[in-house]
C-alpha cells in the first residue's frame, strides 16, 4: 500500500470520498479520484465495487464538477467497470486493465493518470503499448465472469437487478448486474443447464437440464425446492407464468410440460410437435403459450384446455421465440440469418429481420414491442425497431457463438451469453454511442499465430481474415497489412532476419493447405506451393530460412525446402491432429505436439521419431524450445504446462495456474521465463524456477497465441476476436544467472577462430560484448556490467556485428 495513505484503514478508504463531497470539497475529491496511488491503496483495502462508487459522487447535489471536467472521470469510471471481475480476483492488473482500456482515448485526465502509473507502480506488470481492451464510453458495461464452460441461458428478474445464467459446466449463476458480482452458484443438475426462467417476484428460478429433470431453487438462499421429473429427454426450454404458479418445459421427447410449481406435479402434457421442442414462451395473463420446434414449426397454445389453437410453418429448424406483452406479435428465430415477425391473430408472418451473417440463435423483446434484440452465431447482436424494421446497432463484443439474450423490463439493459464462457452487460438507453476500436488496424477476425523477429523490433500475426499484419514492437503500431491467400491463415513463421516468413493456411470451406514464402518488408509473396490435404495448422523455419516443417489437420509432418518450395520428407507418427511444431536451431531436430496427447522429437534428416514424450492428460496444443535445445516447454488442454529436458527426455517439472485450455507457449532464450496464453484469457508471465506466475494479464477475449522476445520483456498476443495485445513487462524481476546465447557467423569453425569473437547481449545492461572461445558453456560475469551470466553456442546466418548495431539503434519502448 502507498505510504501516502498508510493511516488509512478499510472505514477511511470507504468514507473519505464520501465526507469530501458531504463537505464541497470537490477540488480534493477530484484530486484522489484522479490519484492512481489512491485508487491501488482503495482497492488493496477493499475490493473493486467501493472503488467504481467513487465516482458516483460526482453527481452529488451541487458538485462542482458534476457539470464540467468529469468526462475523463466518467471514462476511468467505465474502465473500472469492465475490469471489476478481473480486478476482483487479481488486484495487481489495476495499471495493466486501465492502460489497456483508456490508452488513446484523447482526454488530459486520462493522459496524467497514464503517467502516474508509468511513474509510480513500482512491481512487476504488463504495459499495453496500444488499446488493446474494451473502451468505456461505449454501449458495453460489463463482463460476468465465473462459469468454466459455455453459457446457454439467461432469465433477468422483473426488477432487473438480477440475472440467472445456466452453463454446460451443469451449474446455476445469480448475478447482481449493478456490480457484476456472482451472488451465488447452484449446483444440483447431472448434465448441461439448456434453459432457466424467474417468477415476477424475483424469488423463485426454475432450471431445465440435459438431465431430463427440471429443478425450482430458492434465490435468496441457493436451496434447491423440488426436482420436476417427466421428461424423457432433455429438457431444452422452459417459461413461467407471470403468477408464478405454473411452469411449461419442452423437451426433446417432442412434448411439453405444465407443471404446478407448489406441488412439483405434472398438470398436462401438450402434443404435437414431431421432433425437438427447442423454445418456449407465455404470454403475460397466462393463457396461452407458444413453443417453436426442430420439426420447422411454431404452435400457439390454450394453456387451459392443453389444445393447439394454430400451427405457423418454418423453412427451418426453430431455436427461439419470444412474445409481446399483449400476446399478438411474436419473433421467431431459425436455422438461418434472418428473425422473423409473426401476428399471432392471424397466423401470418408479418415481415423479416434480415442482417446477421451466421444463424440465429437468440431473440427479445422489450415489454411494449417496439424494439427487439437478436444473437447470431456470428458473434453479434443486432438491436431492432419493429415499427420500422431496420436495424438500430450492431453490438460487438463476444467472441464466439452468442447463444441467448435477455432485456430488462424497461428495456435499457440487455445481458447475452456466450459460448466464450461469459455474459455482457449492454446498455441500450443510449444506443447512438459510439464504437471505440480495440487496436488500429487490428484483425477483424480470430488470430491462430503470431511470431517475433529475433531481434524483438517487429512481429507478425495471422488470422482468419486472410491477412498477416505486421507490427512494431517498440510502438505497438501495425507498419503493414499482407493479404494472405484468400483463405484462412492459420500459421505464420519468421526467419531469423525478420525479413522473411512462411505461412500456412486453408479451411474446410475453402483452399487447403496452402503454403507461402513472403519477403514481409517488400510485401511480396516469393513463392506458394500446396503442401497438404488438409489446412495447415502449424509452420516453422529454420533460422536462415531454408528449411520449414509444417503440420496440418491430417496426422503427419512435411519437411520442406522453403525457397524451392520442395518437398523432402514425411514425418509419420502422430495420431492425430498436429497443433504445434518447433525447430532445433541447429535445423536437426523438430519437436511437435499433437491432439493425440503427445510431443514427438524427429530427426530432420532421417525422418525418425527419436523420442515420443507422454505425459500430458489432454491434446497438446503448443510447444517452445530454447535455442540451446536443452529445454522444450508444452501447453496442453489438460491446463497444464510442462518443462522437458531434451537430453535424457524427462519431464523435469509441470506448471499449473491456468483454469482453462493452455493454448500457447513461448519461451525466452535463457530458459528462465516462459510466457503462456490461455482459453480463460489470461497471459501469464513464468518464473521457470519457482514455477510461479511472475505477473498475469487478462484480456477480454480467448488468447490463441503468444510469443516473447529473448530477453522476456516484450510479449505479442492474439486473441480470439483479431485484437493483437503488444506488451511491455515493466519492473521486471531480476534475472538470476542467465543461460545466453553466444552468436557465430555460419561459416566454418577455423575462419571463424581466427577472424571473430562470438558475442553476447547482456540482459542486465542490455550491451553486446565479443567474449573469448574458452567461456562458451561456462558461467562468466558480463564483461561489461559484471553481472554474471552462462553461455551456449548458436550459430545463426546473421552477423552479429549487424544485429547489435540494428538493436544499439533501435529505442526500447518507454
């Protein structure tokens, strides 16, 4: 805690703000709003909620700075918000979530605060060289963070202060939507939640599972009441009456269900449909019900006497509906891109929504039918009037499939789930906000692969928007944008001058198993050549740029001349989907890791599996070596990373931290940090040692990828949605004994002895020095700072008299 504040205790911190503002003292409550030494010892003492409310004083009667000069504050107060659930868990992340979410916001407040934390934080943390979170100031308030697999439901309480998730992780989340906190969890389900729904009274939530059960729990206390037992598959949708006596379930036994909530029993079973009822909803006085079928079919209801009173056919398979509060309009959405309006009266459709890309999977409505909400499996929103039939806002901020929406009574806030494991909290009362970009220029969509120069200036990325970017290390700016071959790609690769690349692509709905040679700096593609059967799921090259080994879909490895394009062997072995592959610096030896829970080490000239390593639980999906080849370290959708020594094949130590899928691994050149990227969205900065996590960053999305520079101070990710997260460890811890790397130009050892010295570049002064022959493998202190540090042996096609004149020059980020 800041010395500053050291005589506060938890009272102080809550009330202070609060006495100021009582008092008119608005001039220092602006000062400690602005204060990031306050803001890191509040949120120490308390948590991230107090903190936000804060700058709720700004709005209090007669505030002086209610009415100019608190745009900034509303912002940092915004930024808040959407990093509360990562703030909650990991308060060290305070400067790293507000430089990610305010950086380029053009505000002075915001430029001082960004100061203050360059200034005044003084452990370790992760700077964001550009944007790369979500903005405040926009239609977005807040993320709900808790469940650990995808959400399929969500039902808000009449007063909208409370929302209900269900998830495939077979549990229940209340949630308070003003803090965004996880109120409780309800556990009691055997199989995935599909579907949940709230009494008016807010008391009640009834759940239908996969289980073929439906379960009523009490809110306040998380008790389940009874179990609902009848189905005889699994219950896929479920709607209450706004008295809270009954219930409708449907299920995929075709049917469905009235139950009396009280008595836990079975009043009518309704038939008719011919397949899987997959929505449900009741109109307000309890009379009638509509329900929408996989049999491409909507029917309309009489709850009283259980008869279909009308039958609405579909061109596809029905998976949402909702229903006007008088109960004559309903939408309806399908296997298809398009949410269609239905009068119930007359059974015809009215008119259709069309704007979505992908299928649509969740519809509301708000209570006077004016306006409507859609969820599309391409990862938006759509915001609707239904007076005029045109789209009002595009939200965007999942990044998979979005699978259910729900809006308050008033209809100014609307919460939707995802696949990607969390729920948003959008506000629609001002729906002309406007857009604030993530990155310049950033991916449009998904990025599989990133890979940094040797040098650590420049990397590249490579997404699914058929492009590679490539992106200044040092500024965090995109220098050039490369159009890929039209087709997905999905890996990327750098040689060792940064100048040149090799990328794979192809997708199942397109060109498979592409392979390009580029010359990134002229923006030229060299040479392409079809490389396999499948897409290509992995690349990677040798330090001059001569040989490259990729992997794809399709269990083998190709062995490549990558100037020629030419094709020299087939690594055989693996029985499953190859996810990762590294090279060797000496170009000898590959390393691969695959769906089938292993990692292989081959000899490149042979062909043959030298070694088959299994220890993971889960598929491996990334790999990373030292350039000694000592040292390989692996991600795996087990959640675990582990450390292998290459000599004797052994797993020397597992590493365990992440909550979700390891997706990337990235290793520094000394073997003593590693960098790790994860489906929970968190990058994680290694001490290889203590097998600690030195410092994390959370993103808003899934990292896919990552990669650090050699001496682990300049990490590049990419994310699920196309961001590009480009970071700067500040603070650094200190590098204990460092294992360098010594370069020698490729020609032969005699002409080498007697023209030049290998050299090292120093990670505590950062200057490159020439060292004698004798001290390679041996621990020596650094000729100039002192420092002590152990050498290997490297040889790579660059003079090393060039590399470190091109690194002297170039300006470290500040």
């Amino acid at each position: 805690m800041s010395q500053r504040y050291a005589s506060f205790d938890e009272y102080g911190f809550r009330h202070f703000p609060v006495h100021l503002a009582r008092n008119e003292r608005f001039g220092k409550l602006r000062e400690i709003l602005l204060d990031f030494e306050w803001m890191q010892a509040k949120l120490e003492a308390t948590n991230p909620q107090p903190l936000i409310e804060d700058y709720d004083l700004l709005s209090y009667p007669v505030s002086e700075i209610s009415s100019s000069g608190s745009k900034g504050l509303r912002l940092i107060q915004g930024a808040l918000q959407l990093s509360a659930s990562v703030l909650l868990l990991d308060k060290t992340q305070l400067p790293s979530q507000l430089t990610g979410r305010l950086l380029g916001i053009e505000e002075s407040d915001l430029h001082i605060l960004l100061e203050q934390m360059r200034r005044k934080v003084n452990y370790p943390w992760l700077r964001p060289l550009q944007p790369c979170l979500n903005a405040p100031g926009n239609i977005l308030l807040r993320k709900l963070v808790g469940h650990t697999s995808q959400v399929n439901t969500i039902a808000l309480s009449v007063d909208g202060r409370l929302a209900i998730s269900g998830s495939d992780d077979n549990t229940l989340r209340v949630w308070d939507l003003e803090t965004g906190i996880c109120l409780r969890k309800l556990e009691g389900h055997n199989g995935v939640v599909n579907s949940v729904a709230v009494t008016s009274d807010g008391r009640q939530v009834i759940s239908g599972s996969k289980d073929y059960t439906l379960k009523v729990w009490d809110v306040e206390t998380g008790e389940c009441l009874r179990t609902l037992k009848g189905h005889k598959y699994p219950v896929n949708s479920v709607a209450v009456t706004s008295n809270g006596w009954h219930a409708i379930s449907g299920s995929g036994d075709h049917t469905l269900k009235v139950w009396d909530l009280d008595a836990g029993t079975c009043l009518h079973t309704l038939k008719g449909h011919t397949e899987s009822v997959n929505a449900v909803a009741i109109t307000p006085d309890g009379r009638r019900a509509i329900s929408g079928s996989a049999d491409r079919s909507i029917m309309v209801w009489d709850l009283e006497s259980g008869t279909c009173l009308r039958e609405l056919a579909l061109s596809n398979d029905l998976n949402a509906v909702a229903i006007t509060a008088d109960g004559r309009i309903a939408i309806s959405a399908a296997d298809h891109t398009k949410v269609e309006v239905w009068d119930l009266e007359t059974g015809r459709r009215k008119y259709t929504l069309d704007g979505h890309e992908f299928l649509v999977k969740a519809v509301a409505l708000t209570a006077d039918g004016k306006r409507a909400i859609s969820g599309s499996w391409d990862r938006k929103l759509k915001v609707w009037d239904l007076v005029t039939g045109t789209c009002l806002r595009t939200l965007e901020g999942h990044s998979k499939y979005i699978t259910a929406v729900a809006l308050t009574a008033d209809g100014q806030r609307a919460v939707s789930a995802s696949w990607d494991h969390h729920l948003l909290v959008w506000d629609l009362e001002n729906i002309e906000y406007s857009e604030r970009l993530h990155t310049p220029n950033r991916h449009t969509e998904k990025i599989y692969s990133v890979d940094m120069a040797l040098n650590g200036h420049y990397a590249v990325s490579a997404s699914a928007d058929e492009t590679i970017k490539e992106w200044d290390m040092g500024t965090g700016l995109c220098l050039r944008t490369l159009k890929g071959p039209k087709d997905t790609v999905k890996a990327i690769a750098l040689a060792a001058d940064g100048k040149h690349a090799i990328s794979g692509s192809g997708s199942y709905g397109g060109t498979l198993g592409i392979l390009k040679l580029w010359n990134i700096s002229k923006e030229m593609c060299l040479k392409t050549w079809k490389g396999h059967l499948d897409p290509v799921t992995t690349v990677a090259l040798t330090a001059d740029g001569r040989c490259a080994v990729s992997g794809s879909q399709y269990n083998d490895l190709e062995v490549w001349n990558a100037r020629k394009g030419a094709h020299l062997r087939t690594l055989v072995g693996h029985k499953d989907r190859v996810n990762a592959v590294v090279l060797t610096p000496d170009g000898r030896r590959a390393v691969s890791g695959s769906l089938d829970k292993t990692i292989k080490v081959w000899n490149l000239e042979s062909g043959e599996c030298i070694q088959t390593l299994e220890e993971h639980i889960g598929g491996v999906n990334s790999v990373a070596i030292t350039p000694s080849g000592e040292l390989v370290i692996s991600g795996s959708s087990d959640k675990s990373i582990k450390v292998w020594n290459m000599v004797d094949y052994k797993c020397i130590r597992t590493m365990v931290g992440h909550i979700s899928s390891v997706t990337s691994v990235a290793l520094t050149a000394n073997g003593q940090r590693a960098v790790s990227g994860s489906e929970d969205n968190m990058l994680r900065v290694w001490d290889m040692e203590a097998e600690i996590p030195q410092v994390s960053f959370t993103g808003d999305h899934q990292i896919n990828t990552c990669c650090v520079d050699v001496l682990g101070l300049r990490v590049i990710a990419g994310d699920e949605s196309g961001n590009v997260l480009i970071l700067f460890l500040e603070n650094a811890p200190p590098i204990r004994s460092a294992i360098l790397t010594a370069w020698v130009p490729p020609f032969s050892l005699f002409h080498f002895w007697r023209r030049r010295a290998p050299a090292i570049d120093c990670p505590h002064c950062r200057v490159w020095s020439e060292i004698s022959k004798s001290v390679l493998g041996k621990e020596i202190p650094c000729p100039n700072c002192g420092k002590s540090i152990r050498l290997n042996l490297f040889t790579i096609q660059d003079d090393w008299h060039s590399v470190a004149k091109a690194r002297s020059s170039a300006e470290l980020p500040t």
